[in-house]
C-alpha cells in the first residue's frame, strides 16, 4: 500500500526515469551472472558514458522538433478556425459590398472564381496577381451609392466591434502576421468611421482618407480569402464546397445546390 502511495506521488517522468535505471541495471547484472567479465564491461561501459551527452543530444534535438512541428500545426489548425469564423462573420460580406466599389472588379471576378479544380499553382498564381495589383475603389463624396456604402458600413462594422475587439485580445494571432494585419485594417476602418458623426457632409480630402483605409483593407482581405479558400480546398471539401457558393467574386454564386454545379 505504501509502495502504491508513493508512486501516485511521483510525476510520470520520475516513474519512466526509475524504471529505465532498473531496466539498466538488470541488463548489466544478467550480462555480468552469463560472461563472468567485469573489466570488459566496465571498460564499453565508460565508452558507452563518454559518448552518452551527444546521444542524449541527438534525441533531444529530434524529440524537440517533432514536438515543435505538432505544436505548430496545432496552432495553425486553430488559427485557421478563427479566420474561418471572421469570414463566416464579417470578412465575406464586407468583401461582398466593397467589391461593387472596385472599377475592375469584372477582372477580379475572373480571376477569383475558385472552383474544385483549382491546384496549388492556381491559388499561387492568384496570390501573385493579388500581391502585385493595387485596387482602387471609386468612392467619393459626389456620389449619392458611395455615401450609403459609408453610412452602412459604418453600422455594419459598428455592430461587429465586440466581436474583432475579441480576435484582437488572442495571442495566437502573432503567429499569422497576415491575419493579425487584416484585422488591423479593418478595425482602423471601423475606428475612422465611427468618430464621423455625420459621413454626408465631410470635405473631400476627408472622404479620400475614408477610401484610403478602405483600400488597405480591401487588399488584405482579398489575399486572406484567397489563402483561406486553399485551405479549405485541401482540408475540409464540405466547407470549400459552401464557400465557393457563397465567392462574393462570383456574380452567379448561389448557396442553393445546382446540377451544374
């Protein structure tokens, strides 16, 4: 009972560490009963000391590195379950009403319309033509569509404040510098918008400076759905398939199932 007692006291590694010293010392006992030479095996047993702290260093640097590969890919995985849930809450229709703002959304659309078929070298290619281009988005004050494309945002993202204020507060978004950007974007964004009491009537060098912060984010949520879709693609074939329903890019999209889909 005591013996029971004491080894629910020890830690796991102290009861893995006596149990390979006893392993140890039956060996060499059963070694010395059957060859009778203790010289010899004293001698390869100072060997086997002498070159014990680069075995011992080779294990560590292995064990290490698969342990720091599997605490990566753990992060990631949940990394990318939060960037999920942004898009599923905020990131698709903001992309969605931004787009409509795009002056060459049309070549957008073209080169955003993901589907199944898409390989590595497809997404890459996007990402390539997203990181080169610069959008510009036609929004002014003389423009009765992109003053209620401000008004509206400004409510939408408003409403959505709590919600990026939470992704913000998670640590594990300094591992995504992408990600941990974007929500940087669009949280200014949603800062310059609310301390605008009245978008109507604001000069013009102020709606200018609303359409630069636009832009920022505009561009980074691009890239983000772009690599966030990939991911999708090659993890999870039931949420890619909802997400290509729902491509904001695409102007024939629809989350109903079609037969030609």
């Amino acid at each position: 009972m005591k013996t029971m007692k004491i080894m629910k006291r020890l830690g796991w590694r102290t009861e893995i560490a006596i149990l390979l010293i006893l392993s140890a010392v039956i060996l060499y006992l059963i070694q010395f009963f059957i060859f009778h030479e203790p010289r010899t095996e004293l001698f390869y047993l100072g060997i086997d000391l002498a070159f014990l702290p680069i075995e011992v260093l080779l294990v560590v640097l292995v064990i290490e590195t698969a342990i720091t590969r599997r605490e990566k890919s753990v992060l990631l995985e949940k990394l990318n379950m939060v960037i999920g849930v942004f898009f599923s809450d905020v990131g698709t229709e903001l992309l969605s009403e931004i787009s409509k703002f795009d002056s060459k959304s049309k070549n957008i659309n073209e080169t955003l319309i993901i589907n199944s078929n898409w390989a590595d070298l497809d997404f890459q290619k996007a990402k390539d033509d997203i990181t080169k281009r610069k959008y510009h988005l036609e929004i002014n004050g003389n423009d009765p569509d992109s003053i209620i494309f401000l008004e509206e945002t400004k409510n939408y993202l408003m409403g959505k404040r709590r919600f990026l204020l939470a992704l913000l507060e998670n640590p594990n978004l300094l591992e995504h510098e992408t990600f941990t950007d974007l929500l940087r974007a669009v949280f200014h964004l949603t800062e310059e918008l609310e301390k605008r009491k009245d978008i109507k009537h604001l000069p013009k060098a102020d709606y200018d400076h609303l359409k630069f912060d636009t832009e920022r984010a505009y561009n980074i949520l691009i890239y983000q759905w772009v690599e966030y879709m990939e991911h999708l693609m090659n993890n999870y074939p039931y949420l890619f398939s909802l997400a290509m329903r729902t491509n904001p890019f695409d102007p024939h999209a629809t989350v109903e199932i079609q037969d030609s889909y």
